[in-house]
C-alpha cells in the first residue's frame, strides 16, 4: 500500500430532524475538554442576533449562561462547557 492510498471514512449525516440533547453532548464530552475564545465569540454572536437580548452586552450574556466574569481573548483555553451553555442560553 502506498502513501496515497487511503480508507474512505464512513461518513453520516447530521440529524436536523429532532432537537440537539445538549445534555447526553456534555455527559460524553471528556473532563478538561477545552476549545479557544473564539469559538466561545461565535456562540455569542449567534445569541446576540435575539431580539429579546437587544439591550443586553456580550459580557452579560455569558455571565448569565456559563458564568465568566470577562469576556476570554480569542486564543484563550475556554472549557468547552461553556460554548454549549452559550448556545442554549
């Protein structure tokens, strides 16, 4: 076998026909699963477009959904936690 030659991956779709069980996602995810800041900024941004969080700043947003008390910078280590509990706020 060469270099080149390679198993295709069996690949199946994502189910959009019933609702994410965020919880079954977070009992799974290993301890100390982390992912960067901007990640976390795009959860946020997707909050942020609801009509009913007009008035309220990013900052408030995830003290209220996973508790940080400053907004993380782009490259930092931020649990992966808190990403899902952004995007379930």
């Amino acid at each position: 076998m060469s270099t080149l030659d390679f198993t295709p991956l069996d690949f199946t779709p994502p189910r959009v026909d019933r609702p994410i069980d965020a919880a079954a996602i977070l009992a799974r995810m290993p301890p100390g699963a982390a992912s960067k800041g901007v990640i976390l900024h795009s959860a946020l941004d997707s909050v942020l477009v609801r009509p009913d969080l007009a008035d309220w700043t990013g900052e408030r947003i995830l003290a209220e959904a996973c508790g940080l008390e400053a907004m993380p910078g782009p490259f930092q280590n931020v649990p992966f936690r808190h990403y899902l509990d952004t995007l379930i706020f």
